[in-house]
C-alpha cells in the first residue's frame, strides 16, 4: 500500500497561524516505485505551504511552491538515499469562504454542488497535448505501452520525486481556486485507483444511495466507495476521502441553501472551523 492521505480540519491551531481566516487541509498521496515519496509528501506539502508568507494573500501560489520545495527536498533525500519512489498529489485548502486545490499527476479532487459535479482540475497525463509538448520540447518521448507513459515508464507526467526521471516528469503543481456559496455538499478526494474505473459522475448516486440506506449518516461512506471500485475491478492502491462541506441529513432530505440565502453564507465563513473529520478508506492492494 504507497498512498497516504491528510486530513487537517484545525490547519491554524497547528501550525499557530493567528489571522482571522479559517483554514483546513486535506490530501491524497498516491505512490509508485515505494511508499517514500508518498510518505514524505504527506509529512512535508503542507507544513510547507504554511511556511509561506504569501499564503494569506496567495493561497495557489503558496501551495505550488509547497509542492515545488516538496519535490527539491525529496529529490535531495533521493540522491543520498538512493530512492526511485515517487508519487503524485492533490489537496484541497479551505480558507474563509474560498476553496483552493493543487495538484500533480492524476490524483483528483471533485467538488458536489446541489448534487451536481464540478470539474475542478485536470490531471496530469502523459497524453495531454500540453504535457507531451513539454516532455519532448526537453528531448522525452511520450510513447503506448498499455497505456500512455513517459520515456516508456511512468503512467503519469508531474510527480513529487522519480529522481531518474526528471525533469520530464515535472515537480510543478498546478493549482485553481472557487468561491464558496454555502450551496456545496462535499469534495471527493481520491487517487487513480477508483477514478479510473468510478466516472465522476457516479460519484453522486453512489454517496445518495449510501445516504439513504444510512438514514442520512455520512460514516463509512468512503468505505463504500472504495468497495465499489474494488467490484469493478481497480487491483490498484485506493484511496478515497470524503469531506462533507454540509450535514449528510441534510443532503438525504434534499435541502438546498443557494447563494442568496444570508444563513447559508454565514455558515460558509465559518466552514473549515466546523468540519468534520473526513471519510477516508485506503485497503492494501488485492
């Protein structure tokens, strides 16, 4: 089992943070080659990130440089320690009223809105117009070997660490942020392992269906979607968290607050300091 995954509800009592702005963290880390990478990365991205002292004003870029310097530092452990693991990453930072998430690679993070799915990011693959310019603008190739990999390896282009195959695979995060209205229901969070054989927009009947036979209970919902995965087939690490943004029963029930509604708004400032702790289910490999 190579994935890790974060969940800090308290980001700002932990690391003593004093603004009025309401942080919380979360985040999946899903290794290859080893579990090294994918245990430093969840160690390191977001102790970084709250080193930076851009993050009050710049949250993207202050989780881009967190992956960035994340990556310079495994890379240095790497070398010494002879390492070849690597992994990708994707998190979500609830700041105030605003959600902003990073990645690298092919790990995803979707956001459920009045049980609608928002796109929030595109992953990181070899096959993407972009990313194959890239790797070959820097004398790479991009070539099919059951699936698209890059110089014939790795199935994904960005990633924290593969020390012998930088700089193609780039440690540069991608990063993207949304207003929040008080309307959204939950963020999904998972690794390749179950987006590859669940489509995003499945998400949403699954969750309803574990809601409705759990009379309105969010718990073990992620073990649920994790089992899923499993019956279709994913033999891959899987990872799945789940991060209600409003209560399970009230999802259950169909209650919408939309943008106008001043409650909705008010309970949205206040989100990241209320949340629950997440869903999250990670088995070992079949």
């Amino acid at each position: 089992m190579e994935d890790r995954h974060v969940s800090l509800p308290s980001f700002n009592q932990l690391f003593g943070l004093s603004d009025p702005v309401n942080r919380a963290y979360f985040a999946v880390f899903d290794g290859h080659g080893g579990v090294d990478a994918a245990r430093y990365a969840a160690v390191h991205v977001h102790t970084n990130a709250a080193r930076q002292p851009e993050l009050p004003t710049d949250p993207e870029g202050a989780l881009r440089e967190a992956f960035r310097r994340t990556d310079q530092m495994f890379l240095r452990k790497a070398k010494r320690e002879r390492l070849q693991s690597g992994t990708t990453g994707v998190c979500a930072l609830i700041a105030g009223a605003t959600l902003h998430v990073a990645w690298l690679g092919d790990s995803q993070v979707i956001l459920v809105q009045q049980g609608q799915v928002v796109k929030l990011m595109e992953p990181h693959r070899p096959e993407r117009q972009d990313e194959k310019a890239r790797i070959e603008a820097l004398g790479g190739f991009v070539s099919h070997m059951d699936c698209w990999r890059v110089n014939g390896t790795l199935a994904v282009s960005r990633a924290i660490g593969d020390v012998f195959q930088k700089p193609y695979v780039s440690g540069e995060a991608d990063a993207a942020s949304r207003a929040l209205t008080g309307s959204e229901d939950y963020l999904l969070l998972a690794c390749d392992g179950f987006f590859d054989v669940v489509p995003h927009q499945e998400v949403v009947g699954l969750v309803q269906s574990h809601l409705t036979r759990q009379q309105g209970s969010g718990l073990r919902v992620a073990e649920e979607l994790v089992a899923a995965a499993r019956e279709r087939g994913s033999h891959d690490n899987i990872t799945v968290m789940v991060v209600f943004l409003r209560d399970p029963q009230e999802l259950l029930e169909g209650g919408n607050q939309g943008e106008g509604d001043p409650q909705a708004e008010g309970r949205r400032q206040d989100l990241p300091s209320s949340l629950p702790e997440p869903e999250t289910q990670a088995p070992p490999r079949s």
